[in-house]
C-alpha cells in the first residue's frame, strides 16, 4: 500500500509535460516511475523536438539549382507553424541542405531538419561561413542544397508562387483540336 501511494506521489510531482528552454518553443518532458516492491525507480527523458513557435524566425535560402526551392520550403515551414522570414538565395551553391541556428537556438534547429528529413549532422552554428548574405532577424538560417531542391516540383513551386512567397513558377499549354466529321442521314 505505502509503495502505491509513493507512486503515485512521485508521478504527480514529476510529470512535467512542458520544459520552457526559452526559445520560445516547447520540448517534451515524460517522466516514469516504476515502483517494485518498495522500491522507487524514476527516469526522465527530454526529447529534442520542439514545437513549432512563430517566436523561432527561420531564413530559407536557395543554395540549389531549383527555381523556387526557397519559396515552397518558406511556405512549408510558415504551414508548419515555425516564424519565417522572407525566402532568399544563397550566396553560393551548396552541395547539401544544412539547418543552422543561432546561440540557444539547437533544439528548434534540430526539430525543423527532422521535419524536412535532414539527418541531426545537417545541424550546424550559425558562423561567418553560412552562405547567405545576411543574417539579421534569424534564429535559424535553413540553406536548401540538391537533396532538398530536388524534392520541389513544378506543381509545389507554382503553389508556393501564388501564395505570395518567392518562387519562379512554369508554366505549359496544351492545345487540342478536335476534327468533327457529318454524318450521313438518310432523307425520306
């Protein structure tokens, strides 16, 4: 019975389900207790993923070769509920998609490449040799490479463009004839 009530002590003062890393995004906190005859175990496990906060401003750039690419992926993480800046171009061509955030800013870095499939390596400190011109105003900086350029499609570019982000959009015409040939009808 004491091992019960022990128990359920330990589990409404330790659960806490929001961590404030002052970020302005909140990461998951489980805390379990496990209680075996008399004995009180507990084990708190903080994940890295952040919620999405419009208080985390993300700079896209395009260090691809795809039009649009900056564009779509704005427009990508502003649906997903992350601040945005607006999109920009990389200073050069880079050779892979990389996240990188500002002093204090890893754990949102890191749950933002998750969400765009990045690996954690592609999480790196902002430094003087992010290639985008400018900086200012972000916490994190997301520079689109081949891996992540190749992902956009004409159809998301031409989306991402008509909702008012930068983009370059495509666009084709079909044009179909149609030959109609009279029939002959009996008159009588």
């Amino acid at each position: 019975m004491v091992a019960v009530v022990v128990g359920a002590i330990c589990l409404a003062l330790g659960a806490r389900p929001v961590v404030d890393t002052g970020s302005g995004a909140a990461a998951t906190t489980t805390t379990t207790t496990t209680t075996v005859a008399g004995h009180h175990s507990s084990t708190t496990t903080t994940s890295s993923q952040q919620k999405p906060s419009t208080a985390v401003r993300i700079l896209v750039a395009n260090g691809s070769s795809t039009n649009g690419a900056a564009g779509y992926y704005t427009t990508k993480l502003k649906t997903d509920g992350w601040g945005t800046l607006p999109a920009a171009t990389a200073s050069s061509m880079v050779t892979a998609s990389a996240v990188y955030y500002a002093a204090g800013n890893e754990p949102p870095a890191q749950s933002v490449a998750s969400s765009l499939g990045l690996p954690s390596s592609a999480v790196q400190p902002l430094s003087s040799t992010t290639p985008v011109s400018s900086t200012a105003g972000a916490d994190l900086v997301v520079v689109i490479g081949p891996d992540l350029g190749a992902k956009v499609t004409t159809a998301t570019a031409t989306t991402a463009a008509s909702s008012g982000t930068s983009a370059t959009s495509t666009t084709s015409s079909t044009t179909t004839t149609t030959t109609t040939t009279p029939s002959a009808t009996a008159h009588g």
